[in-house]
C-alpha cells in the first residue's frame, strides 16, 4: 500500500511538473519578478537554451572521435541522461508538493545539464578542467606535491553515493583519461565538484 501511495505521488508529480512547464513554456520570461510562475517560465527558458547548446556540442563531440570512442560516448550519454532525470526527479519529490517543487527541478536540470556541456567541451579542448585544477592548486598551495590530492578532494566535497552517478562518472572518466590523460582518480572528484549545491 505504501508503496502504491509513493507511486501515485510520483506519477502525480510528474504530470504537475508537466502541466507547469508545458503551461509556461511559450510566455515571456521576467527576470525581475520572483514569483512562483515566473520563475518557472524563466528556469524551463533557460532549461530549452542550455539543453540545445549541449544537443549542439553532443554532435561536435561526436563528429571528433573515431568511431569505437563514439560508442563509447553514446554510452556514457545516455547513462548521463537516466543520472539526470533520476537526480532532479529526487530533489523535485524531496520538495512536492510544495509549490517551489517544479523550480527546484528545473534549477536542477539547468545546472546538470550544464555541467555535462562543460564535460563534452572539455572532451573536444580539454579547456574546462583546467580552471578545477588551477583552484586545487591554489588551495595546496607552495607545497603543490604534497597537498594537490587532499584539495582536489576538498574541492569535491562530500562522496556521493548514487548508482546511476557512478556508473556515468566511470564512464565519462574512462574517456577523459584515454583522450585527455585525465587522473581517472581525480576525474570523478572534479565531476562532483560540478553537480548541484542542492545534493
């Protein structure tokens, strides 16, 4: 019974989710107002920008690599594809029914989404690790040797145990060091440091 009820919940929180987003997806975002509608008009806008730009670079990242790294990429994105929608589902369900519940999962989809478009960069430049690696140095300091591995972990904060997390962070690690000669250790820490506040 209770397991019908949390199905009910879920199911429903979805088709509301749905209503808000379909309901507010065509009108016109103000970005000085805070209520409840129009930030949710503003967070799907912003959502729809974020996910064609990361379609966008999917594609050039794509078009980059030989094609067993391309298998391995559609692999790796579509394990990125259940993490998000598993991870954002969650904090929506964390906040339902409260009226917020829908902005708080289009915060999280805004923000995952671009942190993966920040990882299919970096897999065609290499560019956007480097700024998580600069601030770890920072961090360790003139001691740079001795305390890069304790900042970089400093830097992710606290592990994050989620299947559906590992398993797409294995995988895109696995890439990154392959094309990118990216520590496969430290690779995920910096994935982390990347995810929503909100965990």
């Amino acid at each position: 019974m209770i397991r019908h009820k949390a199905l009910i919940k879920w199911g429903s929180g979805i088709c509301l989710a749905a209503f808000f987003i379909s309901a507010h997806a065509q009108e016109t975002c103000n970005p000085d107002s805070f209520t409840n509608p129009d930030l949710i008009i503003c967070g799907q806008q912003t959502y729809e920008k974020v996910d064609a730009v990361l379609n966008e670079q999917y594609k050039k990242a794509l078009a980059s690599l030989v094609p067993a790294e391309q298998k391995h990429l559609k692999k790796v994105q579509k394990q990125w594809v259940r993490f998000k929608e598993s991870f954002c589902e969650e904090l929506y369900q964390s906040t339902f029914p409260g009226a917020e519940a829908p902005i708080e999962r289009l915060g999280c989809l805004v923000q995952t989404t671009n942190a993966r478009l920040g990882e299919l960069i970096a897999l065609q430049t290499g560019l956007p690790l480097d700024g998580f690696y600069k601030a770890a140095s920072a961090i360790a300091g003139k001691d740079r040797e001795r305390n890069l591995a304790a900042s970089i972990e400093r830097l992710g904060g606290d592990e994050f145990n989620d299947p559906l997390w590992k398993q797409y962070a294995d995988g895109h690690c696995e890439m990154t060091g392959r094309l990118l000669r990216e520590d496969v250790a430290y690779c995920s820490t910096r994935m982390r440091f990347q995810l929503p506040m909100n965990r």
